[in-house]
C-alpha cells in the first residue's frame, strides 16, 4: 500500500484493510488455516488490533491477492506461492520477518506406478524443486 496507507513496522496492521482467506470450510486444510490466519499471525507477532475481524474475506487464495494486489487490504502470502509476483513489484513484503511453517506437501500415486521410470523421475524433480524454495 502506498501513500498515507504505507505500512513500515507491524503495528501499522491496525490501520489498514487485512485480507482473509477463509479456510473454514475446507477440513483437509486445518493445518493450512493456522498459517493464513490473521488472528493467530497477530498474536505471534504481539500486535494487537481491533480491525482483526473485519476486511474482505475470500474462500479463494488467488482472489485474496487479486484484491491486494488492487490496493484493496493486506493478505498474508506464502513466498513459494508468490514470489513471482513480488519479484514482479506488483505485491511488496512490509516486514524482513519471515514465519516458516510446518505446512508440508504429499506425493500419492499408485502401487503400479510407484515403480514406474518416469514417474521416479517426475518424483525426483518435484522433491529436488521444492528444496530450492
């Protein structure tokens, strides 16, 4: 955000739109929701708002930083997710801090095709790639 809406340190948050992106309905993502929750991000943080509540609300990711990216709020972003979007400038990072999270993704196929060449080598690929993130 620019102008008088310019956030520099964290407290700042209490003076601006905060995106949502509301997990609530999905249960497979619970893990996820602790991430992306503004609630638990503030507290972690130590900042204290009275605005934690309210802002735009989206059940969809790439509509909550669709409206940031218009200037509409601040979302909380996963840098492997957008980074080229950051590296792009049309999205800036506020804050040096980084949050790592325990959030972690699986690789299913089936017995048949576990033992499968290319398969192997498609698993080896996106393992070695989510290591250079």
């Amino acid at each position: 955000m620019k102008g008088s809406n310019r956030i520099t340190t964290q407290t700042d948050l209490a003076r601006v739109p905060l995106i949502h992106w509301d997990l609530s309905k999905l249960n497979w993502a619970q893990n996820t929701a602790k991430w992306f929750s503004w609630e638990n991000w503030l507290q972690r943080s130590d900042v204290h708002t009275t605005s934690m509540d309210e802002g735009l609300r989206f059940s969809d990711y790439g509509l909550a930083v669709q409206a940031a990216i218009a200037g509409q709020g601040v979302v909380l972003a996963s840098w492997p997710i957008l980074k080229d979007v950051l590296s792009a400038g049309q999205l800036v990072r506020p804050f040096k801090e980084v949050v790592s999270t325990d959030t972690g993704y699986d690789i299913v196929t089936t017995e048949f095709n576990s033992n499968r060449q290319e398969v192997e080598v498609f698993i080896s690929w996106i393992v070695k790639t989510a290591r250079q993130v």
